[in-house]
C-alpha cells in the first residue's frame, strides 16, 4: 500500500500533535480515502498496522463516520442536502432531479464509475439553500439548470 | 465561497474583518489581530477569566453557559495537561455562521483559543473542524502555521516566556460529534459516543486532562471582550446576554443569511426587517428559532428579544442561531417527519432511549405523512418523545424530543387533517414517501 508523499508527511507530522497515536485516526482515515478512493481491506490493515490497532477497532471507527466509506464511489461524490433549511427551498425536487438526470438513486454510482449520488444531512449550506457538495466542493443557491450545468462541468473535466 | 450581506442594524464584533482579507496574517495585525492576546499576556488568569465572566458571553453552540464560569471550573492545578478545545463542528440544522468565521477570519479563533489557555493554564489547544469543511480545514492550516511562522505560537509566543501550541483536526462526518464529550472521543481517534457526566470536561476531559470546550463563535467573540473590555462586551445585548451574535437566516425568507445582530434583538423584526419577510406573498407560519433542536416558535409567538432566557421562557430555546422561517404552504407533518428522519440518522445508538425512540418515531410519522396513521398515533407521537426527555447521556434525544413535542402541540390540527387515510393536504400529488435505501 503507497500513499503520496503528502500523505506520508501529514501523517507523520501529526503523529506528533498528539499525546496518543490513536489520535490520528480518523483525519488519517479520510485522508487515505481521498487517495485510495474507498477504504478496501489493505488500506484498513495498513491503517491498523500503523496505528497499533486491531482492523476491528478501525472498521468500529469507520462505519461511525459517514463521509467514510468501504465500498468504491464514484470519481464525483453528488451529495446534495436533504435538511430542513434546504426543504424549504426545493430539495426534494432536486434530489429527484438528479436522481433521474443521473440516472441512480440515492447511494448509488454510475455505470461509468464517474457519478456516485447521496442524500445527505445538513452541509453547513443553511442560509444558501438548497445546496450540495461534489466531493469537498459547495455549490449553492441550486436550480435544477444550474445543477445541470455543474455537473457537466465535472463530466467535461475528465474528458 | 459563502456570500456575505449586510444590513444597517447589525453590530459587527464577530463578524467585522468579514470581507475583508483578514486569513491573511498581515492584513489581521492591521487589523488589530493578536492585540488582544498581547494584552491578556500581561493580564492575571483570574483577571481574564473574570472580564469573560462580567462580559456575558455565553455559549454560542447552543447551551447557552456563561463562558467565563465555564473556564472556572478547571482545577488550578492538575498533575495531566491541561487543553482548549475549539468545537468547530457546526452541524445543528439551520446553522452555518463557524463557517463563515473559519472562512473570513481564523485568526479570531486561534487567537481566543490562546486568551482561553492563559486564562485555565494550558498551554495547548486543538481546533476541531468537521469533515465537509475541508477548505476551512485547509484554511486553518494556513493560519495556524502562518502564526507559528511570526512566533505567535510554539515557544515563548510573543517573547513572553510562554510557550503555546495549537493543532488543527479533522473530523469525518457525525452531528452527534458536535457534542461535547463525543467531540473528545473522536478527538481520541474512536467512534463519537458521549460520556457520561460527571466528571464534567474542566476537570476529566481530553486524554483525562482538563478541557476548557467552546463553540468556535465563542473563542472568536473572547479577542474583542479583552480589547473592549467586559462592560463594553455586555452592553451590546441584555443583562445577562452579553454581545452579539452571528443570526443564520434561513428556509422562507426573502434575504437569507448571516447577520450578526445584538443579542436581544426582536425576533419579528429579524424575520421582517432584517430577513425582508416571506416569499411569495405567504404567510408565515411556523420559526425554528435556534436550530433543528429547538421547539418551533407559531406565527403568534415572534413578538419576542432573541435572548437565551426570553427564549426559556417562551418554552424554547436560542440554540445555535439557526433561525428557520417555515411558511403556510408546508406540512407540519412533514417537516416534523424531516426532523426526526434527521435524529434517527445521527443517533449514536449508545442510549437506549434515543436509538429506538428516534427510530419508533421515524417510523410511525412516515406512516401517519403517507395517510396510514390513525388517531391514537398522536398522543403516541407526544408520549414516546416525552420518555425520551432526560434519559440519555447526552442532549441528542431531548434535541429529537423537543421540536416534535411542539409541533404536535401548536400543529394538532394538521396531524388530524391527515387522518382516515386522506392524502396530506400540502402535497399537490399526494403524499408519496419513497421506501428507504439501505446501502
């Protein structure tokens, strides 16, 4: 298992912020996410290794968080925000409108491996509402078109 | 990234190098950054602790306790380290003002976070930021190591003979980790489940060290108090509600966003003046005055100062700032249901009562949205959310509890008109639930 040098530097540097190794974990465990795509078996026992954990203890610690995640996603991870403040102004309209424009429902991937879809909880979007989040990226104030727009950005991205 | 507003009533203490190019370390210092800590330098713990104190400041997560007091209850001397801990974990529904903070001034932050370490005796901190926030994680790692560069932090900060560290952290998506000792353990690198209390954080808390825990507005209002001075501080809200605090305007409303208003600001005026009023020429109908937590507030009941105690009062609560404005063309039903799916998700699962009640009560309200529920299901509703009151290690399940005890009890009416299997009277195809998706 080889993660970047970043990584590795990061990884190192904060072992050193705090009085446990422990510590590190679940920054740790978001960051090789990043990298690897999903949290699969190896980066688990890698992870574990480091850590002087048992796999238990890290899967315990994984299927907590929910932006962490043991199965492959999409290379964009559509997460738009199903709470209240975005309700109020068109969620759920949204949601159904990517659900069909890309074709899946909610915490699933498209065939092409490109788009994966979720409903999520509150985003910290309240006050620009209704709102997503393509992988870390916010996009707020939506409409349907300019949902439309973004996501063939990320789709042209690629190309 | 998140657009700013204005507007002439607010009084920007918090929020006033918003806009202004103040991540940048220098342009802060021009304005007046890191003059506050220079000052608390020559100050005595109790005296910074007491002008907290004097100030009013009190917790703008949510709980509402006064700061200063807060910081007083760390034991003078401890044989384990001492830590401040920035709670910058914003998820409460309805909120997004520690994003605007850690976006347009993180310096604030890192700043009360040393004011809190000289006043307690620590001499380092850590500054939790959740896991969506990735762009403010980064920015905090620029400020962080910006101030390390200028010798603010690390060994003798400011050539004082201090020494003070502060650590970025990362979280990974959980609401329940925004509460206090859950936010701990998953500072500890484990699931975050709450502990139980006592012993209270300022005594046992990280690694088993005393914890001072703020909310990240909090830290950031403790730079201007020293600067101004606690009098100054508490002058701008109402006794006992010192300061300012950053309103989050959002739902239907014709000009959301952040405002940060005196505290004791009237609420009616906030919606309407402030906010501009509801869209679409709609009535209002219902405000969720500090978050999803919060018991909602009927059209009738905004005539009030938006402070923690008149809120008490008026059976709910300030909360985190979050004010939702709810108009006539939505259910109740509905919007009671969205809630509670919301708890069930975050439920840790450690309690009992929360993990099933939640659970029972998502249950029974999808139901009753979709037109199958049946009278009894509404006293049910209230009963199984009163024996979740109180019954938990931590506030998660009074927060599902309170909101729909009050919508069943001001919105009675709408769950009656759902009843006898008709269609819910707000949709316009008819209630259509769609079957959850395990993944």
């Amino acid at each position: 298992m080889r993660f970047s040098d970043q990584f590795e530097a990061r990884f190192t540097e904060m072992l050193t912020h705090y009085p446990t190794k422990r510590s590190v974990l679940v920054p740790t465990l978001l960051y090789a996410q990043d990298e690897a795509g999903f949290l699969s078996d190896e980066v688990i026992t890698e992870i574990a290794g480091r850590l002087d954990l048992t796999e238990l203890d890290v899967r315990n610690v994984i299927s907590y968080y929910s932006m962490l995640t043991t199965k492959p996603r999409g290379k964009f991870n559509v997460q738009v925000c199903r709470n209240i403040s975005c309700l109020l102004r068109g969620a759920d309209e949204l949601i159904e409108h990517c659900e069909k424009k890309l074709g899946i429902a909610h915490k699933g991937t498209t065939p092409d491996g490109l788009f994966s879809f979720e409903e999520v909880e509150c985003i910290g979007a309240c006050s620009w509402a209704p709102a997503a989040q393509v992988n870390y990226d916010f996009h707020e104030n939506l409409t349907a078109e300019k949902m439309d727009r973004i996501l063939d950005e990320y789709r042209t991205k690629v190309q | 990234m998140a657009e700013l507003v204005s507007h002439p009533d607010e009084v920007r203490v918090v929020a006033k190098r918003f806009g202004k190019g103040a991540t940048n370390i220098d342009r802060y210092l021009e304005l007046d950054g890191y003059k506050a800590v220079r000052k608390a330098l020559g100050m005595q713990p109790d005296a910074i602790i007491n002008e907290v104190k004097n100030s009013g400041l009190r917790g703008r997560g949510g709980a509402g306790f006064n700061t200063g007091l807060k910081w007083s209850f760390v034991p003078k001397q401890s044989a384990k380290p001492k830590y401040i801990l920035c709670n910058g974990d914003e998820s409460e529904p309805g909120t997004c003002k520690d994003r605007l903070i850690f976006e347009e001034d993180p310096h604030s932050v890192i700043e009360g976070v040393i004011i809190a370490g000289l006043a307690v005796g620590a001499s380092s901190g850590y500054i939790y930021i959740r896991g969506e926030y990735r762009y403010l994680l980064e920015i905090m790692q620029k400020a962080i190591a910006d101030a390390y560069a200028k010798g603010f932090l690390g060994k003798n900060i400011f050539g004082s003979g201090r020494d003070f560290e502060v650590y970025w952290h990362g979280g990974a998506g959980a609401y329940e980790v925004g509460e206090e000792s859950a936010l701990m353990e998953s500072l500890e690198g484990k699931r975050g489940v709450p502990r139980i209390r006592p012993p209270f954080p300022a005594v046992v808390g990280l690694w088993g060290g005393p914890t001072v825990i703020n909310n990240a507005e909090t830290l950031a209002s403790v730079p201007p108090i020293i600067l101004g001075g606690a009098e100054w501080f508490a002058n701008l809200g109402t006794p006992k509600n010192g300061g300012t605090r950053l309103f989050c305007l959002s739902g239907h409303v014709n000009k959301p966003g952040v405002y940060e208003l005196p505290m004791g600001y009237n609420l009616k005026k906030m919606i309407y003046e402030v906010g501009g009023g509801i869209p679409n020429g709609r009535k209002l109908k219902a405000v969720v005055p500090g978050g999803s937590s919060c018991p909602l507030l009927t059209s009738e009941e905004i005539d009030l100062p938006m402070d923690f105690d008149t809120l008490m009062k008026a059976g709910s609560m300030l909360g985190s700032g979050g004010v939702v404005m709810v108009d006539d063309s939505t259910c109740m039903v509905k919007f009671a249901l969205r809630i509670m799916k919301f708890y069930q998700h975050e439920s840790c699962g450690w309690c009992i009562p929360c993990r099933e009640g939640t659970d029972w009560l998502m249950k029974t309200l999808t139901r009753f949205h979709s037109g199958g529920g049946i009278r009894k299901d509404i006293d049910n509703i209230q009963y199984l959310s009163e024996n979740m009151l109180g019954r938990t290690f931590c506030p998660l399940g009074d927060a599902a509890a309170l909101p729909t005890i009050s919508i069943v009890k001001k919105f009675r009416k709408e769950f009656e008109d759902h009843l006898e299997g008709r269609p819910c009277p707000f949709e316009k195809k008819g209630a259509v639930e769609r079957l959850p998706v395990f993944a």
